[in-house]
C-alpha cells in the first residue's frame, strides 16, 4: 500500500495577469488531498472516494466499458473526481510501464471542491505520485508536475493553466510566468485565512471578459501590466529576511482592486474582502479567477477568521497557513 498526499494553493498575487505573461505567485496551503493506492491481482480500478462531496466539481468520467470502475459511492459525486482519476490512472501505468496494472485507490480530501482552491490538482498530484510508486517505479517532481499538468489540461478542454500542478507538487510559494516556473525559497511564514462563498464563477468567462476589456481599452491592458508590476515588487517582499506581512498585505489589497476594476471580483468576495480588513487582516483579495468562490486574507490574529464565520454569504471561512511542503510520500 502505498500514500501520497498534496496541498492545495491560493493565489498570493496575480491571476488572470498571468494569463498574459505576467508573473503570478500560487501559495501552497496546508488543505490536503491524500491518496492511498494498492495493487490489485486483476486489472480492475477500484476507486473510493467518499469525502469528494460538494457541489461544483462537474467534470465528466471519461472511463467507458470494461476499464470503468466499480463505485463505492454515489454516481454523480464520483463521475465528477473521476475524470481526474482516470486521467491520474493512466499516467502512473505510463510512468511505471504497467498498462494492465489493476488499482485500489481511496481518495481523502480537506480542500473544498471546485472553489479555485486547487482540490483536483492536489487529487491528481498524490494520485500520479502513489500510483506510479505503488506500481514500483521512481517519479521525479518535475516530471510528476508535467504529468499531473497533462491530465488537468485533458479533463478540462485546454483551460488549465500548470501553477496549480506545480504549486501543489513543490510546495510553497511558487512563481509562475509562461513556461518559467520555479519555487520561491526561504518565506517565511505566511499566516493565510481562507473564506468561501459556497460558489465558483466560470473561469472560462472570467478570463474572456478581462480578454475583452484588454483589448478594448488601453487602460484595461495597462491594469493588467500593473498587476505584473505589483508581483513583481511582492516576489522582492517575499524574498526578504523578515516578510513585511503588512507591505504584503497593502499589495493585496491594491490586487484586489485591480482584479476588481477587470471586473471580476463580485459582490459576495468583496464583502468577505472587506470584513477580513475591517477586522485586523494585513491584506485580502479574491483568490483564483473570481466571480464567486474564496477571498485569501493575510492574518496572524483570530480577527478575520471570526469576522468571515458572521459574514452573510461566507460559507465557510478556515485558516490555512503556506505549506511548504508539496507532494509528501507518507508511506
Ligand atoms: O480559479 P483558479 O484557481 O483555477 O485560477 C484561475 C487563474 C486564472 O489566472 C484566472 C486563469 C489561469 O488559467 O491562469
């Protein structure tokens, strides 16, 4: 039997920027999926999964005849995780040169699914990783990453962008910029609290819409170029000695209204926005592409987390500290 685990992020600073070549920094987060994998005699897949139980994570199972597997819960919260699966699946038998391998898989998750946290990158990461090591071969973090990268853009039509792979893989804080990905070494600690509608905007829409505005107004392209700038002085921030969690949380704040003015923050994020900084928290913005979903706040007090547990419309608020740990084989 083998385990893997692996977290899920947030976006310090600079999504949809990110899209135009812009630098982004995706922050681990100490939520995990864990997946436990055991060989089979057969060439079945068995998969439980009996956490995978929110709304919102609605992709669908591309396993068909003989190669589906058997169901340990219900159908349509496991055609949801299943394509992830599948797709996790068939790049361990790759990697281990096993293509009839039979499978037991579990999966456990404490990441909310489908709010922009990450919960199906970190499913795919832990499951590549403990099938391929179940299956007896060796997986380096790099190509764990592409891999996982692989199954994330198939099952999502070409929409995935690789910082939730690559964040949920090496840990920590991570900078992103087209093909140019690498971790951000020695950052302290960064003292994130989590609040979330219950919903998700449509990133597909989301990112169309900043396309749009980009194209139309100089202004709008040069919102976009400020928020590249804006990363760029955060990356100097986080690199330092000491992190000044309050000039860290003033680039938030200004990301946040930056993200706002692209129009796509939404009512319900910038009431938790705002009642994470009323209530003590260095910084908040909406993490991810927006339109309903989390708001990340930086906070080292209860201030936050207590004000977003009242916040009419915040579904569920939890602190959830960078995790500088990526994928982890636990045994
Ligand atoms: O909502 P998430 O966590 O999938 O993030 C979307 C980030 C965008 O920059 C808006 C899109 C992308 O693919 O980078």
């Amino acid at each position: 039997m083998t385990v893997s685990s692996a977290p899920g992020k947030v976006y310090l600073f600079g999504e949809h920027a990110v899209v135009y070549g812009e630098p982004a920094v995706p922050c681990a987060i100490e939520r995990r999926a864990r997946v436990t994998v055991e060989r089979r005699d057969d060439d079945r897949v068995r998969v439980n999964a009996d956490d995978l139980s929110l709304d919102g994570f609605t992709v669908a199972w591309g396993g068909e005849g003989d190669d589906a597997p058997e169901l340990d819960v219900p159908t349509n919260l496991l055609e949801a995780a299943m394509g992830y699966i599948d797709g996790a699946v068939a790049q361990a038998r790759d990697a281990a040169d096993a293509p009839d391998a039979g499978l037991d898989i579990t999966v456990e998750s404490d990441i909310p699914l489908g709010a922009g946290l990450g919960s199906s990158a970190a499913v795919v990461v832990a499951g590549i990783d403990a099938a391929t090591r179940e299956l007896g071969a060796a997986i380096a973090d790099e190509a764990l990453a592409e891999r996982a990268f692989q199954v994330e853009h198939e099952v999502q039509d070409g929409q995935a962008s690789p910082a939730d792979t690559f964040c949920s893989t090496m840990g920590g804080a991570v900078r992103v910029q087209g093909e140019d990905r690498r971790r951000i070494d020695d950052v302290g600690s960064l003292p994130f609290v989590v609040g979330y509608d219950g919903g998700a905007g449509d990133t597909g829409e989301l990112v169309a819409g900043v396309r749009d505005l980009r194209d139309r107004h100089v202004f709008a392209a040069d919102t976009v170029e400020a928020i590249g700038d804006l990363v760029r002085e955060g990356e100097t921030l986080l690199r330092g000695e000491d992190t000044p969690l309050d000039e860290l949380g003033g680039l938030m704040n200004f990301n946040h209204g930056l993200l706002s003015a692209l129009g796509v923050s939404a009512r319900s994020l910038d009431s938790m926005v705002w009642a994470a900084r009323e209530s003590g928290a260095y910084g908040a913005k909406l993490t991810g592409a927006g339109g309903g979903g989390c708001i990340v706040a930086l906070d080292d007090s209860e201030g936050s987390k207590t004000a977003l547990d009242y916040t009419p419309g915040c579904e569920e608020a939890f602190r959830a500290e960078l995790d500088t740990d990526g994928v982890r084989r636990e045994s």
